[in-house]
C-alpha cells in the first residue's frame, strides 16, 4: 500500500514539476481557461463547466507564470470573461456577483478574526448598517416617518437624488467603523470567547433594532423592509456603448437589470482590490505586525509595547468599514433590504468562508467565499431542484420501497445552509483549522544569505524546519 | 436509612432551598418596589392618560393589579433558565469552554420529550387519562427527553470537543457554534423526514393548563388576582428539584468531589487516580440531561417548538450564568430568577410605560444588554467564581 | 529626590491574590549599568515582581518609579515604550510569525509609521520599514542568529528561541531588560555563551540588566548584586560572595534542619 502511494505522489511531484516547466504553465492556463469558457458559453446550464471556468482562476493563481500574466489573465477574467458568460446566463452573474460580496465581506472579516484573533460573531451588524443608512437616506423612506409600515403612498418622491449613492458608500464606511468603534471600545476588554458572545449579542440588537423601529417613528419599516431603494444613475451612452459591443458576443440585447448587475459586480470587485490592497499593505507593516502578534500572544504582545485596546479597535473599525461599504451596495443592487438578510446565520456564513478558506490568508478567504456561495447557491439548489423533480416522478427507492412522491416537501437541501456552515466549521476546526489554503507569512530576508547557518550545532537546517511547517499546517 | 440522611445531606438539602427563598423573594420585592416607584413617578404623564384610556385605570394601579402575575410568570421563566444555565455553567466550570451547543441539546430535549407525547397521544394514552396518570405521562417525558439530551451531549463532547481540548481557547468554541447549527438543521431534517413538518405543538391533557387561585385581594373596585397554571407549578417544582439534586450532587458526594478536583486542575486530579475523560463526560451528561428535562419543561409551558427554539432561552440561560458568576451553580440560580424576572418586566410594563413607542419585542435583547453590563463591570457576576477556579 | 543614578526603584511593592501574598513590601533598586539577579526558590514571587514591574500586574500596595516616572497604574505597553523590556520564563514568541517579524514587533514603539503610511507606502514609511528591517537583521547578528530570519519561530531550536526573545526585547532600546530565567533549559556550552552576550549588552550597549536566575554560575559569575527573595519578600541583598554566606538564604533553599548543622547555631540573627 505504502509503495504504491509513494509511487502515485512520485507521478504527482513528476507532473506538477513538467506542468511547471518553461512555456509549459502558459499553454496549460490558457487551454483550461478557453476549455472553462467554452463551456460555460456553448452549455450555459453545465455545473461542471462553470466549476472547471471558476477553477481556472485557482490555477492560474498556483501555476508558476510571470507575475504580469497571471496578472493579465487575472484581468481578463474578471473584466471580460465573467461580463460577458454573465450576461449570458445570468444566473452565473448572480452567482458571480454573491461570491464578490460575500468574499468582500470574508476579507473584511478576516482582518478582525484572521489577523487580530478576535472572533467576532456579529459582523453583519455592520453590513446591516451601511445597508440600512442608504436603504434610509436612498428610499421615499425619511418622507414617511410618520406612516404606518404598509400604508406609504408610492407617489412620494425619493429623499436623494440616485448619485448620492456613491457618496454613501463612503458615508457606509464611515458609519460602519464608527459603530466598530463604539461597540469595541467597552467590550474589547474582554477574553475571546465573551467578545464572541457580546458581539453575537450586538449583532441580534441590531437585527431586533432594524425589525422595530417601525415606532415610536418609521425609521426602518420594520420587518417588511424598505422598497424601492434607489440605484446609481448609468449613462444612456455608455449602456448604447456596451450593447453595441456586447449584443453579438452575448447574442440577445441586454437590459438595463443586466447592466446593473454587471455594475455591482464590478462595483464589488473594486471595493475586493480595494480591501486587498489594504490588508495586505498593512500586514506588512506596523499595524499589521501588531495584529498578529495579538493573536499569538496577548501578553507577549502588550509587553513589547503594542497598546492591546487601541490595535483591536484599529481591526475592529477596518473590518467594519468594509462591511458598510458592501451594506451600501448590497441595498442598492437589490433595492430592497430587510432585517432577514442580517441575520446570525448570515454572520456564520461569512465566518465559515473565512474558517474554509484560511484564517489570515486573503486567497484562502476568497476561495472559501467562492466555495460556500457555490455550495450553496450552486449545489444546494441544484439538489433542491432534482428532489423536486424526483417528487414528481413515479421513481420508488429500491430495497426500502420507498416512492420519492412521498418525500416530505419540507425536505428542501436549499433551506439546510445551516448543516453545511456547521460541518464546514466542524470539520475545519478538527482536520484543518489553518484552512484550505493557509496563511504565509512573508519572505522578509534575503534568501543568499541562508547559507550561512547558525553557529550553534543542534541546529536543523532551515529547509527541514520549511516542510515541518508545511507539513503541519 | 439513618445514615443516608445525616446532618450534611440534610444541610446540602436546606441550603440551596434556602438560596431560592432568599433568592426569589429579594429579587421580587426589588424590582416590585422598583417598577411601583417609576409607576409612581409617570403618574399624570402621557403614559398615564394612555393607560386610564385603554384600561380605565391609572397606571399606578394597572401595576400594581398586574405585579403578581407578572411576578409568578418572572419566577417560572427564571427557574427555566436557571436550569439551561446550569449546563454552561457545569461545562464552563470543568473546562473554561462555553458549550455553544447547548441550546440545540435543550431543543433535543424538547422535541424528544414532545414527539413521545404526541405519540402518546396518538395511541390513545393521553385523551381522559386522570391527573395523576398525566403527571406520570409528563414525567415519563421529562426522563425521555433528558436520557436523549444527555446522550446527545456525551455524543458531542467526544466527536467534536474532545479532539480540540489542548487547542487555542476559540477553536473549540468555533467548532461548538458548528456543532450547534449541524444540530438545528439535524433536527429539522429528522422531525421534516418522519413527520413531515419541524414545528410541533405539544398535546393538551391532564390538567395543565387550569389555573390555580392562590388569592384574590380587593383593591379599588378590582380585584387583584393571584392564580398560577399548573404547568408552570410543575416548571417549578421540577427545576427546583433539579438544582436541588445537583447542588447536592456535585457538594455532597464522591462523584461531586471527583468534578470539582477536574476543575480545579485536570493533571493533578488525573495524577490522584481520577478519569478525567470519564468525570468530563459525566459532565456533559448531566448538563445535557438537564438542559434536556429544561427543554421539556419549556414546551410544557409555551407549548410549541421549532428546530432554533433553544437560540433565544440558550443566549438568555448563558446571560443569567455569567450575571450569576459564571462556574457557580447558585450563580447560574441567582441570575436565572434575577433575569427571568427581569425580562418578564420589561415584557409586560415596557409597552404600557414608553405609551407604545417600545414593544416587548425588546425583551429579547435586554438579556444582550445586561450580558454586556455585567463583563464589562463584573465579569466574574454577582457571586464571583467557585466551582471552577483556576490559579 | 532620587540619586540620579538610580534607574529603578520599587518601594515597599505587595501583590496579592486572594489572601496569597505574592510580594509582600519589596523594597527594590537597580543603577544604571548594573547587572542585577534575584534568586530565589520556586514560588517565592520573583516571577510576580516582574509582572508588577512590567505593568502585568498592579501591585495594590508600594510605588514603582523609573527614571522618575511613576510606573503604578501605567499599562505594560506605556512601560515598554518608556523603556522597560522583557523576555519570559518560558518563552513567548510569536510562534507563528518570523524571525524577523517577531522582532519588528520588539520595535512597535519606536517606529512612527502610521496606517496612512503603511498603505500609501510613501517615502517615509518605505524609508522607516528599510531601516527597521536593517536593525533587525544586526540584532540578530548580536544575538548570534544568522540565516534564520524567514523561519517561523515556532520551527526554532529551544536555545534559538531564546536568543531571539532577547533580540525582540532589544528591538525597543529599552534602558532597562528584564531576563526571566533566561539560561533555564541551556547546557554549559550555551550557558557560557549567554552570559558573554548579557556582558556584551551591558557594556556594548550600556544596557541595564535585571535577572531571574537559578542557576548559581550565572548568578556568580555576571551579577554586581543580588536580591534574595522568599514567601514574597526580600530577604537578603548584597555582592554574590556576601549572599553565597548569608544564612538566611542557605535557609531559605535548604530548611532550617540544614542551617542548623551548617552553621552550628554560631549566627542566628541578620
């Protein structure tokens, strides 16, 4: 058994090392890359197609080519291929667009659970904040204060004009880490696992906030939500524009819903790079320094003189800020919010995209974020939609007699996301806690000077202990 | 039997009956006087002319003539989280760890203790049996419950806690909000596969739902009256039986001692010969038949039951744990009345007080509210740590 | 006022957990440039009195002062940043991060980047970051470390992890260094080469030290002075050789039985 798994991992190291070879990686990206795309555009409705399209990006993230082509194929993927299969089944964009928001969200997460160790179980309370203050100041809503929830004219006239949504988002940001700010200051005190539960506790009193205060004055409408939420205004010309290029590539006019969510996905994605180029700009500096060290060793960390209260609100306001950002657009791509979309499940979701991927390691949050929309979006569903379709066939199980007409309708996989964030929290926690793909930390010292090697002589070298971590991350 | 009831049974016996007399009566009379004097103070306030509207009293009286059942509801829903708090707190003492799942473990309990008297009911046991034969019937149901409930927890600690237990303090807790979402739709999937539907409702019988007159005292024209359901009796009754039981358990036996020392410190308790993993287990156990017999006792009371019924009454029972000194079973007593009371409170004045403008929708969050208060101003609660200190 | 010299000074300090007296009224100073050590057997609060020293703990009685400031009250980061540095009894490193990394946090008060800085990477910051990564890379050089920068301290000998703790602690400029134990676990080969390195950063780096020490060579062999502390307080104080014949220290590492016989009941009182 030994020899033969040795002989398979062999072949393995073989392969990966002839896929790794001179023009070799180029020709195996591109040919997946086309192979995913032709897929997706010729069988819009193949799982496996947009499964091999969406591991393309992974591969051309892991396979060695230059820094620009990866960088050019990055590009190519996120601002040509995916708009353009997008609008062509536009079910993938939905599925594009969730994955962009909930991976923002994870890397806004990851900043706090992944990078300072504060476990934090109430996040979407700031999604919910950046959402409600432009669902508030974006709707009729502030002209009906005064109104029962249910009985608003739909005749009133917006309170803003549809640009200042992109002023809100930056009031989103502000907001969001100054609600971070306040609650922190008084519970970040507090050892780890009482700051998950207060911050579980915060994120249901913004939930009970948001679903009441309907009175003493509409604020919120209650648990109905607000409707409509106004959306950016988009220049005539430039949808004319897209249509013109777009039409014979997507082969059907496309609509003015279309190109909103073309919008927010792009508008997603920047606020992606955004939070990328943050985070891993100050991981790599003081801040970020003291963030992990925290996490490693509080006490250690205070004695070389990291201010504890101050580093934790500092995480704790920039993970919210981006969560209010995304609340922003979120309000505004689905002109509707409602206290349903905040709730502790939400806050779970997004924590176990964060524990799937990797705590601390921004690839890993994003392929864990991708991984739980699909599942869920993409798997759930789709099994959802195969009972349904066996419920209405004569098919009987064999052996236990059992005729799939019988199964309960409330047997609905798309309704059990909580099974599949419990197991993927589980399971991590137990088999893998550093996630699918584990954090590194950076290379900081010139490796010409690793040959030289301590002057001690119980010293390993440095390469064996390199596999050790590897092998135990 | 002389020698099982010596003085220290006796004594172990007394004292916690005694915290509960003292323990309900000063919590009542506080907050009574408290909610009289506001009432007081609001007289001739909007609130006020709203309350003569609606109820053709003043709103000094509207308190008052409420207070008792207000009271008598405060004390059972205490008794209720006190006894889920009991859980965490036996769980926390041993191993510093906050069991986030057992609040599913308590809808366990429940929805074990439910099916079997809808089964029960299903085979004609139920309609016309006497009370007695019902109370029978409802105990039978408060064991089932807690024998699956306390298997569940065992079944938990050891697949998805034990293999964590030397890892940073949040992994394991990481791993219990897993284990508590696995299990709500765990729940959901087993009642919507056998019955075809997750919320269940339990049946009537026996005589539960009658209401005892303890008093009814003339006041002003009304009278106030001062009756109590017998189901919330049996709430009582049973929840003071089990704090009774295990105060009793954990101070005056062997066993106890043998949990006490694993608290304390698991190496050297491993070192003087005790099994750890066997006295971590037994804790599970006996938190989990608790919650369990809790969960029961709570669809008793409020009659129907969903798979996420135990999110609320678990975040609550955790609140009045720590309130009461997180670790300390006369802690996890204290602060379940004390927010039980509470929240009953706030249930049923703060609607009437604030003329509308805050529901009792808010009773929900008072709990994260006083939750917040207390770590910041008293993590170690009203009580302080006992069972479980650690150097 | 205090002798100019003086760099530290702790007065009638007690600690209490509970009703356990941990330090009971220690009376404590230290000169610029000396190398100090308290001994002592385990349990006896030493460990403690460099919590109260370093802000971990708040002593509830006695006052602390370096260099005039009062330390009582201030938190263990204002400490470090007024130039108080550490190492642990048992090593606390930043397992997970590098060598390097871990001491770059040793340097978090002393770098003045901000996060306006750190994501505009403008010039300053790229300038400060350069020259951080330059020191450390000389205090590891110092320690005796080289080629380990990239590693994760977690992967490191023992007798590395030490070293670099020392070189985290150095990253601060700190004034004053308390090493807790910091031979625990070393063979003589290494013992050696630590107290040669304590010397050199006393006298190349005009650093004062302060030890926790059990080992008797170490004590001996670098210390100027000595502080004997037991059940919390201290009981003797003096040059190596005047404790070395201090009965009530032999006293207090071997029990009165032992003192009897050693010192036939000649000196009772000190």
């Amino acid at each position: 058994m030994g020899g033969s798994r040795e002989r398979i991992s062999a072949w393995f190291a073989q392969g990966i090392g002839w896929a790794n070879r001179g023009w070799h990686p180029y020709a195996i990206a591109i040919a997946y890359l086309a192979l995913g795309t032709a897929m997706v555009y010729t069988s819009p409705r193949s799982l496996v197609g947009f499964l091999v399209f969406a591991s393309s990006a992974l591969l051309i993230y892991y396979i060695r080519l230059d820094k620009s082509a990866k960088l050019g194929l990055g590009i190519l993927i996120a601002l040509v291929l995916v708009p353009i299969l997008g609008v062509r089944n536009i079910f993938y964009l939905e599925t594009i667009f969730q994955i962009s928001v909930f991976a923002a969200l994870a890397l806004g997460l990851n900043i706090v659970v992944g990078f300072a160790g504060l476990l934090d179980l109430g996040y979407v309370a700031f999604y919910a904040v950046g959402a409600y203050l432009w669902a508030i100041f974006g709707s009729q809503q502030l002209y009906l204060l005064e109104a029962i929830p249910g009985t608003a004219n739909p005749d009133t006239p917006f309170f803003l004009p549809a640009g200042a949504f992109y002023l809100f988002i930056f009031l989103g940001v502000g907001l969001a880490a100054l609600t971070g700010i306040l609650l922190g200051l008084p519970v970040l005190r507090l050892r780890g696992d009482y700051l998950a539960i207060v911050t579980l506790g915060f994120g249901e009193v913004i939930r009970v906030l948001a679903n009441n205060l309907d009175k003493p004055i509409n604020l919120t409408n209650g648990p109905q939500g607000i409707s409509p939420i106004q959306r950016p205004p988009l220049p005539q010309p430039l949808l004319d524009g897209l249509n013109a290029v777009l039409k014979p590539v997507v082969g059907h006019n496309i609509s003015q819903g279309e190109f909103y969510n073309l919008f927010f996905y792009l508008a997603a994605l920047a606020v992606i790079l955004v939070v990328i180029l943050v985070v891993h700009r100050l991981d790599d500096s003081n801040i970020g320094r003291a963030w992990t060290a925290i996490r490693e060793d509080e006490t250690a960390a205070i004695a070389m003189g990291v201010p504890l209260v101050r580093m934790k609100l500092a995480a704790f306001a920039a993970g919210a800020s981006f969560a209010g950002a995304m609340g922003v657009l979120f309000a505004a791509s689905r002109t509707f919010v409602s206290p349903e979309s905040f709730s502790f499940m939400q806050s779970i979701g997004v924590l176990s995209m964060v524990i799937l991927g990797g705590l601390g390691s921004i690839p890993g949050v994003i392929v864990g974020a991708a991984v739980v929309v699909i599942l869920n979006l993409q798997v759930l569903q789709g099994l959802s939609l195969y009972l349904s379709e066996l419920r209405q066939s004569d098919a009987v199980i064999p052996i236990i007699n059992f005729a799939w007409k019988n199964l309960s309708t409330q047997l609905d996989p798309a309704k059990y996301q909580r099974m599949l964030f419990g197991l993927i929290l589980i399971l991590m926690m137990i088999y893998r806690p550093a996630g699918l793909i584990p954090a590194e930390r950076r290379k900081r010292e010139l490796r010409s000077e690793n040959n030289v090697n301590l002057d001690d002589d119980n010293q390993a070298s440095p390469s064996s202990h390199a596999e050790e971590a590897h092998n135990a991350g | 039997m002389r020698r099982v009831f010596n003085s220290q049974t006796i004594r172990e016996i007394l004292r916690p009956l005694g915290q509960i007399v003292v323990f309900v009566t000063a919590s009542g009379v506080v907050l009574s006087l408290l909610i009289l004097l506001l009432a007081l103070l609001l007289r001739g306030s909007a609130a006020d002319q709203a309350t003569i509207e609606r109820n053709g009293m003043d709103i000094f009286t509207y308190t008052l003539v409420n207070l008792p059942q207000v009271l008598i509801d405060g004390v059972t829903i205490g008794f209720v989280y006190a006894a889920i708090a009991l859980g965490y707190t036996m769980v926390y003492g041993v191993l510093e760890f906050i069991n986030f799942a057992h609040s599913e473990i308590f809808a366990i309990g429940a929805f074990v203790g439910v099916e079997a008297l809808i089964f029960l009911e299903s085979a004609g046991m139920l309609s016309g049996a006497s009370n007695l034969s019902a109370y029978l019937w409802l105990i039978l149901a408060i064991l089932l419950g807690m024998i699956a409930a306390g298997s569940v927890a065992i079944l938990v600690e050891m697949s998805a806690y034990r293999p964590l237990r030397h890892a940073p303090r949040l992994v394991p807790l990481i791993s219990a909000i897993g284990v508590s979402f696995f299990l709500q739709d765990a729940i959901r999937l087993i009642e919507s596969l056998t019955t075809g539907q997750f919320h269940r409702i339990i049946p009537t019988f026996g005589n539960f739902d009658e209401r005892f007159s303890l008093a009814s005292i003339p006041y002003l024209g009304t009278n106030i009256n001062l009756d109590i359901q017998v189901k919330s009796v049996w709430v009582i009754f049973a929840a003071i039986l089990m704090l009774v039981g295990l105060n009793y358990l954990v101070n005056a036996t062997k066993l106890g001692k043998a949990i006490r020392s694993v608290a304390q410190d698991q190496a050297t308790a491993s070192l003087m010969g005790i099994n750890v993993n066997r006295i971590i287990s037994l804790t599970f156990l006996i938190g989990g038949a608790l919650g369990g017999a809790a969960g029961v006792l709570y669809a008793l009371k409020f009659t129907r039951i969903d798979p996420f019924v135990g999110f609320f009454p678990g975040i609550k029972a955790f609140t009045a744990a720590v309130l009461g000194g997180i670790g300390n079973i006369t802690g996890a007593l204290l602060g379940g009345i004390v927010l039980g009371m509470l929240e009953t409170f706030a249930g049923s004045y703060l609607n009437v007080f604030t003329v509308g403008a805050f529901g009792a929708e808010y009773k929900d969050i008072l709990a994260f509210g006083i939750l917040i208060l207390v770590l910041i101003f008293r993590p170690s609660g009203l009580l302080g740590e006992q069972v479980g200190q650690k150097a | 006022m205090p002798d100019d010299q003086v760099l530290l000074q702790a007065t009638g300090v007690t600690k209490r957990f509970g009703g356990l007296i941990a330090v009971n009224k220690m009376d404590f100073s230290i000169k610029k440039g000396q190398i100090l050590s308290i001994i002592g057997p385990n349990g006896a609060g030493k460990t403690t009195f460099f919590n109260t020293l370093t802000g971990i703990y708040r002593p509830e009685e006695g006052e602390i002062r370096f260099q005039g400031t009062m330390l009582v009250g201030k938190r263990s980061d204002q400490i470090a940043a007024l130039g108080i540095s550490r190492t642990f009894q048992n090593i606390r490193l930043f397992g997970n991060m590098t060598v390097i990394e871990n001491i770059l946090v040793g340097m978090f008060t002393r770098l003045k980047q901000n996060a306006w800085g750190a994501i505009s990477r403008n010039k300053a910051f790229l300038e400060e970051e350069a020259l951080a990564h330059q020191k450390a890379m000389t205090l590891m050089e110092f320690v005796g470390l080289r080629g380990v920068g990239d590693e994760l301290a977690r992967n490191l000998p023992y007798g590395v992890q030490r070293r670099i703790e020392i070189a985290r602690a150095l990253a601060s400029d700190p004034k004053l260094l308390l090493l807790d134990e910091p031979t625990a676990g070393m063979n003589p080969h290494e013992t050696q080469e630590a107290m040669r390195l304590f010397r050199r950063l006393r006298d190349e780096l005009g650093i004062t030290i302060l030890l926790i020490e059990h080992d008797m060579r170490v004590v001996m062999g670098i210390s100027e002075g000595v502080s004997v502390m037991d059940y919390g307080q201290k009981i003797a104080e003096g040059t190596p050789e005047e404790i070395r014949n201090n009965p009530r220290v032999i006293e207090a590492y071997l029990g009165r039985e032992a003192i009897a016989t050693i010192l036939d009941g000649s000196s009772e009182a000190s």
